[in-house]
C-alpha cells in the first residue's frame, strides 16, 4: 500500500514538472511573439509622436504671427494721426529753412519755371483760359512764386475778363530767360537780380529783367520788367 502511495506521487511530481515546462514554452512564445510585434507598435508611436510634435509647432507659430499682426495694428492704430494744419505747418516749416539758404542759379530756374508755368495762358479751341475763372484767381497762383504787385501787373497784362470768361490779351506769351545760359548777381544777402539780353525776329533786341528776394514764403520774384532796344516792333 505504502508502495504504491509513493508510485502516485512520483508521477503526481513530475505531471507537474511536465506541465509546468509546457507552460513555460508556451508563454516564452508569445512573450517572443509580444517582441517581435513591439518594435512595428513603437514605430507607428514615433511616427504619431512626431506628427503631434510638428502640429504643435505650427500651431504656436501660426499664433505667434496672428499675434504680431495684431500687435502691429494696434500700435498702428494708437499713432495720432497729423491733423492737416500741424502737416502745413511743418511743410511751410521745411520750406522756410530750404529758402532761407543764399540763393542759387538752380533754386532761380525753379522759381521761374513754376512763374512761367503759372502765368503763360492755357487756352481751349475757342481762346479761353481753362485753368482760371478769373483774374484774382489768377493773380492768387501767380503770387505763389512772385510778389503780389508783380502778380497783378503781369495777369493785368496778359488776361482780360469778358462775357464770364477769362482770355487773353495777347498770344505772344512772356518773354524768358534762357536759363542755362543767366547768371545771378548778388545784391545782399536777401536780394538777387538777373539782368540778360535776347533778340528774336518778332521783338528785336530786348532785356529781360528781374530780382529776387525773400519774403515770409521764402524766395520770389519782386520785379520782371522787359526793356526794348530802338528795333522793338
């Protein structure tokens, strides 16, 4: 009896042996089997986790612009605006310190090129001045390059107002300078004159004068008179 008692357990012992080498197997495979699928799931994590970390990244640059823009807007928006008078005045201003420097051969011809503009008639088909109504507005845009008793003398002279209309009193235009060829002679410090001698067919020999000197509004001409010679027609 006791004999067999222990046959029973020897092989109750190595049943158990047996199985729990089975067992063993058994798991060691699918623990093999977990580390061989392991490094396809860590890829695809790598591969989530860097897709998360570009997403991020645009998303903080993208609200990092959208806040610079705002930010520029409102330091736009905070500037105070130049209210038109304070803009005239610093022109008049930057004006005043160009032409309270000595006069020069370039600054003359600049003036006189604007006077000639201003004052020589532009006319339609039916011989009226199409940039003036009348006379004083004339005058007002020629005096912005020469005294006003000047302004009046020549618009007088040049414009006559009828039926409305502002035409001219004569088509032969203000006599000028050649002014590559003038030259500027220096009275003081506030006044210039320029004295040159022209000839053409239609007037003869004449001389053309004029003087420059400085006002509130810089620089302009105070006289422009026209002397002929015995040929004058």
């Amino acid at each position: 009896m006791k004999n067999d008692l222990k046959d029973f357990r020897s092989k109750s012992s190595i049943t158990q042996i047996q199985f729990s080498e089975d067992m063993k197997r058994e798991t060691l495979q699918k623990v093999v089997k977990k580390e061989k699928v392991k490094p396809k799931d860590t890829f695809m994590f790598k591969k989530v986790l860097s897709f998360a970390t570009l997403s991020v990244l645009i998303i903080m640059i993208a609200l990092f612009g959208y806040q610079s823009l705002n930010s520029q807007k409102g330091a736009d928006q905070e500037k105070p605006q130049q209210i038109p008078d304070e803009q005239n005045e610093k022109d008049n201003e930057e004006r005043k310190v160009q032409e309270n420097k000595p006069l020069t051969n370039k600054r003359a011809q600049q003036i006189l090129t604007q006077f000639y503009q201003d004052i020589t008639p532009d006319l339609n088909e039916n011989n009226i001045e199409t940039r003036y109504e009348s006379k004083s507005e004339a005058v007002e845009k020629v005096q912005k390059t020469t005294s006003g008793e000047v302004a009046r003398k020549l618009v007088d002279g040049f414009y006559q107002e009828k039926d409305g209309v502002l035409k001219p009193k004569t088509f032969h235009g203000i006599k000028k300078f050649n002014l590559e060829k003038m030259a500027l002679e220096k009275v003081n410090e506030n006044k210039y004159v320029i004295e040159q001698l022209r000839s053409n067919e239609l007037n003869g020999t004449y001389v053309i004068q004029a003087a420059f000197e400085q006002s509130e509004q810089g620089w302009i001409i105070t006289k422009y008179e026209i002397e002929y010679q015995e040929n004058h027609k």
